[in-house]
C-alpha cells in the first residue's frame, strides 16, 4: 500500500476514535479526503452515531451581524436539501456546533429556546417542552461555553435525544421523538437564526447578505 494511503487510513481511524463532535474540530484535511472547512473548523465528511455511519449534508457559521459566533455541521444518513426532507430522514442524525468566540451557555440555552417557539408547530414544541427544559439545565450548569469548545445533539430512533458537550453525554437521552426535529428548527425553520446557515446545512450556497438573527 502507497505510504500516503496507509497514513490516511491510520488517521481516519484515530479520528473515528475520539469522542462525540471533537471529529469535526480534530480532523485534517490532508488526512481526511472530503473533509470541510468552515471558520477555521473543519469537518470530517462521515461520522458514526449509534453503529450508523452519517455523511455530513451541509456545514456553516453562524452570524450575529458581522460577528462569527459559531459553526454547525448537520450529519444524516442520506442527503437533504430542504428541511421537510431532514425532520423526515429515517435513522439517526446529529448536529453539531463548535464555539467561535465565548458566549454565556445559559443564555443560549435561552435563546435556543426561543427559537424554538419561533419555528416549531405548536403541538410539536408543547410535546418537546421536556426536552427543551432539560437542554436549558445542561447549557445552565455548564455556565459558559468558550471559543473552541463543542457541544452535539444525537437522535437516535427509539433511543431519544442526546445532548454531548465536548464529547462528553449529558444525563439521560430525551425520550420526547418531537424534540430533535424541534431543535433543528431553529436553523432550519420558517424564522432561522440565521439564513445563512439554514442554506449552508441544506448543502445549498448560502445567500448574499447573511441575516444572522439573537439566537
């Protein structure tokens, strides 16, 4: 085997490895073939959730006026390319975030929150509400999150909801199946925080301005 193919098989092992999201800050391009790089941030083209491997359908930043605060990376099991064909996709899904500057974990939670109001249907946000309350206390207790950290939520069917910061899974999965998809309205929803991003998850280019929204 050519000596370069070896090393990359070597490192797409090691990175299946790590914990969680931290594929999606670790991974290098020169490594990973097809890997994306967003902000700095790079993500690798597949990662693996509950046995299932997931390719990566789209990954941006979120803005807040002309201030990077983050970047989200959606993972299915097929493509997308529009948000009723992701609440719809079978199996399991992720997002995930990666810090690009501090920001107050409680009031993202917060602002999480509110953007779900704002986009989710009315019976399927009522049905989250358990899921969204327990969200809220993991983003409270961790107080702040900083540049660079990362937090994922994984659906697994079946299983429910798991929210991981830095890898790490925070108490019990959400069993409520309404909250995943609730949660991905607030990029992918009818009032996105941003629509940029919204675009960029969809694997479509992202729309000149960007709009970044307070969540």
């Amino acid at each position: 085997m050519h000596r370069r193919s070896l090393l990359a098989l070597i490192a797409t092992a090691a990175l299946s490895a790590l914990p969680g999201g931290a594929q999606a800050q670790a991974a290098n391009p020169a490594a990973v073939p097809g890997s994306v790089e967003v902000s700095g941030v790079r993500y690798t083209p597949t990662v693996q959730v509950a046995g299932s491997t997931l390719q990566l359908n789209g990954a941006g930043t979120r803005y807040k006026f002309v201030v990077r605060v983050y970047t989200a990376g959606l993972y299915l099991g097929t493509k997308a390319a529009t948000p009723e064909a992701v609440y719809a996709a079978s199996g399991p899904k992720r997002i995930h975030v990666v810090m690009l500057r501090d920001i107050d974990a409680n009031e993202l939670g917060k602002l999480f929150t509110r953007g779900m109001q704002d986009n989710a249907p009315k019976e399927a946000f009522s049905k989250s509400i358990p899921g969204t309350l327990r969200m809220a206390d993991i983003f409270s207790a961790k107080k702040r999150l900083q540049t660079g950290e990362n937090f994922s939520v994984d659906y697994v069917p079946g299983v429910g909801t798991s929210v991981l910061v830095n890898g790490k899974a925070q108490g019990e999965p959400v069993r409520e199946p309404e909250f995943f998809n609730a949660l991905l309205s607030i990029w992918l929803g009818p009032n996105p925080a941003d629509d940029g991003l919204k675009a960029s998850l969809l694997g479509q280019e992202a729309p000149t301005p960007r709009s970044g929204r307070n969540r």
